[in-house]
C-alpha cells in the first residue's frame, strides 16, 4: 500500500512540474510572439521605411521611440494624408533644421515636435526656457529634486514653421504647431495661446489633430498632398554625415546661447 502511495505522489509531482514548465513555455512563447509580431508592425510602418531604424534602436532610444508612438497614434487619423519622419530642411546660411514629424493631411500641414520627456513641465509660450521637474527617490524615504532646463519648444517650432513655408515658397499655406511630450509627462504650467497651437502628451496627440481638423475642414487636394510629399520626402533621406553636421550644428548652437541642463 505504501509503495502505491508513493508511486501515486511520485506521479503527481511530475505531472505538476511538467503542467508548470509547459506554463512557463507557454508563456514565453507569447512573449517572444508579441516581440515578433511588434518588430514586424515596425518594419511595416511608414516610420522604419523613412528612418531605416532597427527595432532595437526605437525600443532604447527615447526620442525616437515617442516619434514612432506618435506615428503610429497619427496614422489612424481618417482622411487623405501622408507623414514624414525626420526631415532635414535646408536653411538659406547652408544648414538644415530637423523637423521630428510632418503631417500632410487634407486639412493642412501639422508640424511636429516630440519630446518625449517625464516629470513635470513648466512653461509659458514667450519664455526662452521650460523647466523640467524629476522627482527621484534617495532610498532614504524622501525624494530628491532634479530640474533641468530646455529651449522653449514653442519657439523651436516656430522657426522649423517658418523656414518650411520659406523652402516651400507658400507663406499663406495653412500650418499648425504641435509639441508633444511623452505619457509620463504632466504639463503643470504650461501657457499657450495663440490660435494653431497646442501642446499636448502622446495620448492626447491624436484627439487634439482631429479636434483642429474638424474646425478647419478640407484645404489641399489629394493632388496637392502627394506634390509637397514628393517635394520634402527626399529630405528625410539624408546621409549620415549629413546627420552628423547638424548635430555638431546644434551643439554648437547650444553652447552660444548657454542652455543650463541642471541646476
């Protein structure tokens, strides 16, 4: 009887052990699937077509990854449209300035500025500078305050704005301004108020386009869309060498204008 009883305990822990390795599989398997089936929905976007970004380089990199979660929360806007990502806009002294994201819609021309930033953002419109505030546990129970400040990115757009509708040669052509922050960003004192204008997370991105959208109505043709496609598309192909010089260029921009990253 008692070789029985073991027998039948002996059974029972392998059959356990065998029902939780093959739930572990199991789930591993899922995960790897998800993996897969996102680095395919990568390779499929717009986004990996025109920046040539691997799955890895989108998943560790901030700024790119909340350009391609706005690219792709964008992408179910409805209506005629195309996107660029990364456009490299010639300047009259020879440089460039590096649009994040141009929207081509039925409704005019959204020009986008991600800044896939956490913590709390301060800022007002005509301020040089935004703050932002980290809040860092020490291990100790308190917490330790990190604030770092950034250009206004209002006016940063704003000039990306106006040496698009130079390039273009369309000064009256319908542009609208939109900052973007990342979803673990909270905008505590953020003043904006010119008309055409908004700053918003990721998770609002989509809503406040289709808000503007639905206030402006139709303004270019399917024509018109894929004419200025065509034109600045190629600018989203530049060399890396070219990438390089305007990062250089910003540096050095940075540096004259004496940008405080901590304080």
């Amino acid at each position: 009887m008692e070789v029985i009883i073991g027998i039948f305990v002996y059974s029972s822990l392998i059959i356990g052990l065998a029902v939780l390795v093959g739930g572990i599989c199991s789930r591993s398997s899922q995960n790897k699937n998800r993996n897969i089936s996102a680095q395919e929905e990568l390779r499929q976007a717009d986004y990996f077509m025109q920046t040539h970004n691997s799955y890895y380089e989108v998943m560790t990199d901030a700024g790119k990854k909340g350009e391609f979660i706005i690219g792709r929360s964008i992408d179910q806007l409805t209506g005629y449209k195309r996107i660029l990502y990364n456009c490299y806009i010639p300047k009259p002294d020879g440089g460039t300035t590096e649009i994040d994201i141009i929207l081509i819609h039925e409704t005019g021309i959204y020009v986008i500025e991600s800044k896939n930033y956490k913590g709390w953002i301060f800022g007002s419109e005509n301020e040089k500078y935004w703050t932002q505030t980290l809040y860092r546990s020490n291990g100790y129970g308190t917490k330790n305050v990190q604030k770092n400040h950034f250009y206004n990115p209002v006016i940063q757009n704003k000039g990306h704005i106006k040496l698009l509708r130079q390039y273009l040669n369309m000064p009256e052509v319908p542009v609208y301004s939109y900052i973007v922050f990342g979803n673990e960003a909270t905008l505590k004192k953020v003043g904006v108020r010119s008309p055409f204008l908004y700053v918003v997370t990721q998770r609002d991105a989509l809503s406040a386009i289709i808000y503007n959208a639905n206030c402006v109505g139709r303004q270019f043709s399917n024509e018109f869309i894929e004419q200025l496609y065509l034109q600045l598309f190629p600018f989203t192909q530049v060399s890396e060498l070219q990438k390089m010089e305007h990062v250089n260029q910003v540096c050095k921009k940075k540096m004259v204008m004496g940008i405080i990253n901590e304080e």
